[in-house]
C-alpha cells in the first residue's frame, strides 16, 4: 500500500451536476455553516465540484468565463467551500467530469465518440440527459487539461477525482487515424475495442503526468464506476482506488464485495462509495434506511476500505440537515472503529481466480461464476481474495477456478508448479481448458476432455466424503456440464446418473425435466491429489437459483483440501465474516455483521432491520500465542480456550456489527 495516500476514513462525494435552466445558484451558501455541518457529521473529507456533467463550472474562472454556471450567484463557490473545509481539518479533493460534458457536446459535436454507424454513444438528441460521450483522443484533451491546469493554479487542490473514464470503441476520425498507426483495423468493432482500451490507458498516464507538473503530491483518481483487472497495468496512474458501487443503484450488494477483494491487492489504499440516496445518484429528497447505510459503511471496513458516502448538493448550496444526520449517525460509528481498522489487511486461505480478466465486465455486470464463488464463500464463512493470473499464489492455501477461467500453456506451468508445492485447486466446468477449449491444460487435475455432457439435466449422486451432508440419492444439476475421464490415479469422488431421455419436443415428461433413469453416466466429480473438478458450472448454477447442494459440494471439497481453515464459526450462513491483520498493533481483528438485503420491492435490495445473534461460537487459528481477546470498540474482554493452533470463545451478541480484536504476546 502506498502509504504517501492514506485516505481519511469517512467522506462524502458531493454531487453538484445542476441545471443552468435553475437560477440562485448557491444562493443560500454558508462558508462557515457547510463545514460545521460536515464537522458535525464527523466527515473528514468531502470531494467538491469544479465542472460537472452539464459542463457548468463552480469557481471563477478567467480562462473559461464562459463555462461558469450562468446563475452562479457566488463565483467563489468551489474557493470558498475548500476554505471552509480546511479551516475545520476536512480534505477537499476537485471533481472534474471527462467524457460527459453536456455544453462540450452541444458546442463541439466533432469531439463527440462515435460508433461504427458514426452515432454518438450515449443518449440520442431529445432525450433528457448529458450522456453523449467526448472522445479523449480530440483536441478535447486540450481543453480538459487547459481546465485542469487553471484548478491546480487557482485554487488549494488536496486530490482530483476525474469521473466518466471508460473505454469506448470509438470510430471518429481521430481514432481511425491512431488505430491505423496502431495497425488496427478501424472497421472491426474487436479492433476499436482493444484500441479503446489502449487510449483510455494512455489517457489517465497522459494526464497524470500532466497533472504532476503543478502538483506533486495531491490524490488522482480516475473513475469508471468499477475496479477490475484492466486496472493492473495503470496502477501507477492513480495514487487510491475509489470503489463506485451503490447497492441500489445499479450495482447490488455483490458487487463491492468481489471488487474490493481484488483491488485490495493491487498496492493502493481503497475506499468504498455508496450513498445516502434510496437508489441512485441524482435522487433528490430521498433517504436510504439507516440499517442499510450502517451495513454498507461497516462492510467497506471489514474489507479494508474507508467509507464514502455520496450526497447531491441542492442548487441553492445548503447542506440538508436531515441528510447529515443521517450520515452522522453512522459515521459516529466508524469513527470509534477507526482504531481497529487502521493499516488492516485480509487474512485469507483461499484466492478465487475471476472470469472478469478473460472477458470482461462492468457496472452491475460482473460474471456469473465469481457472484456465485462470492456467495457460496462467503455464506460459508470462508477467507478469501478475488485474484488474477498475475497474482501471487502462494499466498494461498487453495486457488479456486470458478467455471470459465481458460488456462494458458504458462498459466497452466504456474498452477501446475503451486500444487507440486504443496498447493490445492478446485476447478469445475470450462475452468482448466486451454483457450480454444480443446483440451484440458492444467495437468494436475488428472482428467482429460470427451465433451459436452450428452445429457442435461442430469443428476450428481454424492456419497461418501463428497457427500457429507446430503442425502444419497440423486441431485439434479440444472446447467449442462463437461463430460470428462479420469485418467490413471484420478479417483472419482460422484458419478452423474442420467435422465431417461433428454426433453424435446418429441419426447418430455412433466413440467421440468426428465427424471432420473437411476443409470449412471459419466464421473461428476473427481480428484487427483491436491485438485478437485467439478463437471458442472455449479458456481453460475448457484449465482442462478442457489441450490443449497452446490454450495454443500463446494465446502465438502473445500474440507477435504483445507482441513483447518482460519475462521470456523457457528452463526448462520447470513453473518458475514472477515478477519484481518493490524500487524503494527500485533492483532487480529474479526468482524461479524448480520443485516440481511430483502427484495421487498422489484427494482432494489431493502435493508431495514438490524436482526440480533446471540452466543456465537467462534474458533481462529492463530500463528501464535494469544495475549486477549476483546469485543471493540466496547472493550469487553471474552473468556477463551486455546486447543491445539486455535483460539475458541463466544461471541455473546452481534447488533448489526461487532468487531473482535485477538491480541498476541
């Protein structure tokens, strides 16, 4: 972690996209009254705005008088709210929208993105919404950096936050001509993808060093609305990682746990941003349920990241109480948690390869297979990380290949050298094949490929250690899988009994599917040593509709690869659990949060209630002697047992969060 850009633990990005139709622009602006009443929400950092999406600017500008927001009643507005803020020790980091820019895209249609048909991406002409895309690689980067530069000369920059910096496959002139140079071919919607990625690459390094001429030591942060691996190679052009992900807005409660388990470890500090709206940004006048914010606020610190909470400011420029106070009620909160938080990192068992570094993804679009790893582990209590091929893998007991992560020839030499060292791995379906899908390339999995599974559904049939927990007898696998042999030394842990026929429409039976003809098929999972496979995509099966038998399967493989995982614990599968190290302290620190999402509603997830848990049974292996184990903040002491390599005791109650802090000698 680059500990030059340790973030503030409770901010607020401040929306201000305001309508130049709307007069009294800041009318009701208090210097004094906006920071007393961030102060008394206990935020320490607030992300203010100098250009916002309709292309309007908030501080005086000499360069771009033009720009300024037309009603605009006090033109020190941006100057003003910094100042404020300094005076009572709250950072302010500089909001600069990129490629939404309503009056850039009305004054200079030229420097719009455009598509392979030469249509602007993003809205059409008469719908309401500032949405059409500018393309970077236009004389447009020169205005950006000329607004740029007459921030970073005018007024006190702490960060700057550039929002809307995505890819785009572009097809305007200027990107024909670079793809060319590039030897792309412009008319191949592949090529303008993959050049669309290279620009956007060399945009934010473009723009850093820029930036680095007139501020050496502020924060930058380009914003896409999600963090992946695309981000590894430009981990040097931002200095944190902001993780957009509002529950309501889009991007659901799975979202920032499987993004911050990856970019945790990319060697910046992370901050977490959802926000106090009922869904989304722009959402005037609305409340999201006090239980609900508590949860997303608390999570972001059981999983290493500091809290941000977005706002929208009114156009007349007057914070709402009512929206502070609620914001306060929780960042009171995290403030006495902080202690417990500082400098923490994961302790974890189990890296999870993601499918996003081979195909992609974005906002409230992640694969299916790691929605499916994330729920399953975490339901059962596991320690993991989100990981790439790149990672490091020996920091793992257990790599898990979720599906449809292809496996180069190097990529199989690195798996195949971490299980002769000692490693484990769980793959199931595609997870293993080489790129064309031809044949399996991870030779420690001991099988070879037939094909495509004759039948589906068909039926898995555990018994045995495979089968602890469930009934022997036939379970039926909804997805179709791989039909695989064992070769020699492979043992074949549950068969797959076939359906009597499969269902078309000359031949069915009942609603559903075919039952079970009680024959058995083909190997539905096996082992060889320290590999297990699955047939089936039981991870995108789960993410699908959940069948409590996947997630059974998965956690028998996992006891049979990590015997001794680093937490056990005897709460339900809806407490979430994380354990992290505070190594300057010489502790660990377990969290345990119980608040449960409920669709009560078409559109979005609904938190409301905080459920209690009592006496909860918790056993951690622990590398060394325990001193004390203390529920925190409080300062409770807990009574515990030590047994072999592991701590024991007993968590009397969980109220929404509870943090442990197990001290060591």
């Amino acid at each position: 972690m680059n500990k030059k850009f340790e973030l503030p633990f409770r901010e607020v990005n401040l929306d201000f996209h305001t309508s130049p139709d709307i007069y009294d622009i800041g009318a009701k602006f208090d210097p004094e009254e906006f920071a007393t009443t961030l102060e008394k929400a206990r935020v320490n950092s607030i992300t203010c705005f100098a250009r916002c999406h309709h292309g309007m600017l908030y501080y005086d500008s000499k360069a771009f008088p033009e720009r300024v927001h037309p009603h605009l009643v006090n033109k020190n507005l941006l100057k003003e709210q910094i100042e404020a803020c300094h005076r009572h020790g709250i950072r302010v980091p500089i909001y600069i929208t990129v490629q939404w820019d309503q009056y850039t895209a009305e004054e200079h249609p030229e420097w719009l993105a455009v598509d392979g048909n030469g249509r602007p991406f993003g809205n059409s002409t008469f719908e309401p919404g500032f949405y059409r895309r500018l393309c970077v690689n236009s004389p447009y980067r020169d205005l950006l950096k000329a607004i740029t530069k007459e921030v970073l000369e005018t007024l006190p920059v702490d960060g700057l936050f550039f929002d809307i910096v995505s890819p785009v496959p572009c097809a305007c002139k200027y990107c024909r001509e670079g793809m060319k140079k590039a030897g792309l071919n412009p008319s191949d919607l592949k090529d303008r993808t993959k050049y669309g990625q290279m620009l956007i690459n060399e945009f934010m390094k473009d723009m850093t060093n820029f930036i680095r001429q007139y501020n050496k030591d502020c924060t930058i942060f380009y914003n896409r609305g999600h963090i992946g691996p695309v981000h590894r190679p430009v981990v040097d052009a931002y200095t944190h990682f902001e993780l957009e992900s509002l529950p309501s807005g889009g991007w659901g409660y799975l979202d920032f746990p499987i993004t911050v388990r990856y970019a945790r470890n990319l060697g910046l500090d992370c901050v977490g941003i959802t926000g106090k709206f009922h869904t989304s940004w722009g959402d005037f006048h609305s409340f999201k349920n006090k239980a609900a914010l508590e949860y997303e606020c608390f999570r972001m610190l059981a999983l290493n990241a500091k809290c941000m909470i977005g706002d929208q400011l009114e156009p007349n420029g007057k914070l709402s109480e009512a929206v502070y106070d609620l914001i306060g009620s929780v960042y009171s909160q995290v403030e006495k948690k902080e202690p417990w938080c500082v400098g923490a990192r994961a302790i974890t068992d189990i890296g999870v390869f993601t499918p996003e570094e081979f195909y992609g993804a974005d906002v409230g679009g992640l694969p299916p297979a790691i929605m499916g790893a994330n729920r399953m582990l975490e339901e059962a209590g596991y320690q993991f990380d989100i990981i790439d091929s790149k990672s490091d893998f020996s920091r793992y007991k257990v790599l898990i290949l979720p599906d449809n992560i292809p496996v180069s020839q190097e990529f199989a030499e690195k798996l195949d050298k971490y299980v002769a060292d000692g490693g484990a791995i769980i793959a199931s379906f595609e997870s293993g094949l080489n790129e064309d899908k031809s044949a399996f390339s991870i030779k420690s999995l001991g099988i070879k490929l037939k094909g495509e599974a004759p039948y589906s559904p068909d039926f898995i049939l555990p018994e045995g250690e495979i089968g602890r927990g469930l009934p022997k007898t036939e379970h039926v696998m909804y997805m179709r899988g791989l039909e695989v042999e064992a070769e020699q030394g492979t043992e074949v842990l549950a068969y797959t009994v076939v359906p009597y026929f499969n269902r078309t429409w000359e031949h069915f039976c009942s609603h559903k599917h075919t039952p079970s003809s009680g024959k058995i098929g083909y190997p539905g999972i096996l082992k060889n040593g320290r590999a297990i496979y699955f047939m089936h995509p039981i991870f995108t099966q789960y993410n699908q509709n959940a069948p409590r038998w996947c997630k059974q399967l998965l956690v028998n493989a996992l006891n049979m690869l990590l015997p001794d995982p680093v937490v056990r614990h005897s709460g339900p599968t809806t407490m979430f659990v994380t354990l992290n190290e505070q190594a300057e302290q010489n502790r660990w620190v377990l969290h345990l949060l119980h608040y449960i999402p409920e669709r009560r509603s078409q559109d979005i997830d609904i938190i409301e209630d905080v459920i209690p848990l009592y006496n909860i049974n918790v056993s951690i292996k622990v590398p060394k002697e325990v001193k004390e184990v203390v529920c925190v903040p409080e300062g409770k002491p807990l009574a515990f047992e030590i047994k072999g390599n592991r701590v024991e005791f007993v968590v009397p109650e969980v109220n929404g969060h509870q943090m442990i802090a197990i001290s060591f000698k």
